[in-house]
C-alpha cells in the first residue's frame, strides 16, 4: 500500500469557486480543497505557473451558499490538463493561505 504523502487533509468537492486571473473571471468547480491548495475544472485553461486568485464559498450541507462565509486567496498553477469533454483539470498550490487554517 502506498502512504499518502499530502500535508494536509483534503475537503472533498464538488466546490463551487470563482478563479480570476488579470481581467479573466471565470465559474470552476474545486474536486477538493486543502490548506495548501486544491484540484478544480474550468471551462478555459489555466498555463503551469500562472498566478490566480480563488474566490471560494464554504457551505454546510443544506445551507444557503450565497450567505456562505467567503475566502479569498492567491494560488499558482502546478499542473494543467484537457479532458475529454473540452474542460481544463487543473492543480494549484496556495501562496497567500490568509483565512484558511491549517
């Protein structure tokens, strides 16, 4: 069996998030999220190393996700890839954590 090496325990999605990047603002949605950073698709690809900031809603389980405490942080792209259905599997890496315990 191999040990899982991550440092932080994993948030399982789906998670709704906004990532922007420059003037780019686009709707993705994070597969898990940790306190050193997350898994995510989007519609639009994002290139290894890019600088981005994610916009992330953390809502209970039957909560309303627009009254949701907000968290706001900046990432940097570790690996991007196509999937076959045209969307964009991406990894990043927090640089800011500010909000986020861990």
């Amino acid at each position: 069996m191999i040990a899982d090496r991550r440092k932080h325990p994993r948030l399982p999605g789906p998670i709704p998030l906004k990532v922007r990047s420059g003037s780019r603002a686009l709707a993705a949605v994070a597969q898990n999220v940790s306190a050193g950073g997350l898994a995510a698709t989007a519609p639009e690809e994002f290139e290894v190393g890019e600088k981005l900031r994610f916009e992330i809603r953390f809502a209970a389980a039957g909560s309303n996700p627009v009254t949701a405490p907000e968290v706001s942080v900046q990432g940097i792209v570790l690996r991007s890839e196509k999937r076959p259905d045209g969307t964009f599997a991406f990894a990043a890496a927090f640089t800011n954590r500010r909000g986020i315990p861990g």
